[in-house]
C-alpha cells in the first residue's frame, strides 16, 4: 500500500446518516470514518482491528457496524481473494452519490502530502508537553546507559529484552560514545523513534512492527519534521511533535 492511502483530515457524514435513528451514535461517527480512509480508488481497505483499536472496542463491534450499515444499503462490501479463494483483501465503498463526489474531491484536495493534511492528527496551537518530553528523555537515558531499575512500562526483564532485540534489529541500539558524536537534531531523532518503537511494543502492536523497515521511521520522522518546520508560528504549527510522528508511523505502517 502507498502512502496515498493515508486517511484524510476530514470525515464526511450525510444527512442520511446523521439522522438515521436507526443508526447508533457511533455507528453514524464510523460512517465518517470510513469516508475519511477512501483513497483515489475509491474505497477503504482498513481493517476491523485497525478501527478496533482506534474507538477503542473490539473487532466484533467493528463487524457488526459494518453489517448494519451494509444492511442499510450505506456501504457496500466487497472481498478480495487470491486464487485459493483467501481473503487477500476487504474493500467498503460508500454507496450515497453525492457523498462519493464530495470524497473524491476532498481527497485531490488533501493528497498534495500525505503527512500534511492527510493525516487524522488535530493540528493547532503549539502547546509545549514537557512531560512527554521528560518520557521520552529518561527512557532513553535508560536505553543508552542500562542502569537502575527497568522501566515500569516493562512487566520483567524478559519483556524488556525482547523489546531491545527490536531496536537491535532497527539497527537503533547505538552505544553511548557513538551518540556523542551525533549533532543534536540526530540524537533528538532517535529519542523519539526508540519511544515511538517501545509505545508499539508495550501496546501490543507486533505485527505493525514486523512488518516496519528502519527506512519507514526515519523516512516518517523527516516528513514530520518538514512538515512542523513549514508551520511554525503559524496558527497550524504542531502542538506536540511527538504525537504526530507516533500517529504518522502507525498511519504509514496500517497502510503498506
């Protein structure tokens, strides 16, 4: 999957919907979901525990979300399968015309960078989160100097282990006197890729991980980075760059 299938800033939720009683609440707001996920082909291909994960329930709410709806003749679902007929693929097309065209232009509107405006993270005022940062600065200490207790984060040391053979395999386990010769952008770079792989880890988000490069995070982190330099002091300048870089990667790797 390309990064053209990054999800759009903007959902959209016709009146049909919005006012369907029929319909539950979250339901009409998973509508808007799914519009916001169609890409230049015209449908989503997100899966039940990619949705599960973001409204927080579990895969079988997510089914049977999109049951009703397609039940309801709001979506239409159609499965991909390879030539010993498993499902390679799941597609969901929105069935209401007009909304189809207002996603259609939307997305040629929004597709000009797939971690600009295409990306579901709120963008607005910057406002400092220094206890993220102090997070991020002491797990690291950690990291480089493997001293004291373990992070409470980790359940025991095997735990821990088995996240540093991750990083280890990224290739990010650099030892304290070879960052000493990193410029400081580069150190702060690696700070906040190394959280964003143990946040991964520590929410069971492993097959997202086996399935990453070491290229995926430093090629996200950078446009991330163009991006918040683009905006600055502007009214859409980053609040905290470390949640759009945790919410690009996880966006980039849903999607390949």
């Amino acid at each position: 999957m390309n990064n053209e299938k990054q999800p759009s800033y903007y959902a959209i939720i016709p009146a049909t919907v919005r006012y369907d009683e029929r319909l539950k609440y979250a339901e009409r707001l998973f509508y808007g979901e799914i519009t916001a996920l169609i890409g230049k082909e015209g449908y989503c291909f997100a899966s039940n525990n990619y949705f599960a994960d973001l409204y927080k329930v579990i895969p079988g709410t997510i089914s049977r979300w999109i049951s009703h709806l397609s039940k309801l003749g709001y979506i239409k679902v159609e499965l991909i399968r390879d030539n010993n007929n498993a499902i390679i693929e799941r597609r969901i097309y929105i069935t209401d015309i007009s909304c189809k065209r207002v996603v259609q232009d939307t997305y040629k509107q929004n597709s000009t960078y797939p971690y600009e405006q295409n990306c579901s993270y709120p963008i607005s005022k910057k406002a400092k989160d220094n206890n993220i940062n102090i997070r991020i600065d002491r797990f690291f200490n950690y990291i480089i100097n493997n001293t004291g207790e373990i992070p409470k984060e980790f359940k025991n040391m095997e735990q821990f282990q088995e996240f540093y053979e991750i990083i280890e395999r990224f290739e990010f386990n650099y030892t304290e006197d070879i960052i000493k010769t990193f410029r400081k952008e580069n150190v702060e770079k690696l700070k906040i890729i190394i959280y964003a792989i143990k946040e991964m880890f520590i929410k069971n988000k492993g097959k997202l991980l086996i399935k990453a490069t070491r290229e995926n995070f430093l090629d996200v982190y950078d446009s991330c980075k163009g991006f918040e330099d683009s905006y600055k002091d502007t009214e859409n300048e980053i609040k905290s760059f470390y949640d759009y870089y945790y919410i690009s990667i996880i966006r980039k790797l849903e999607a390949k």
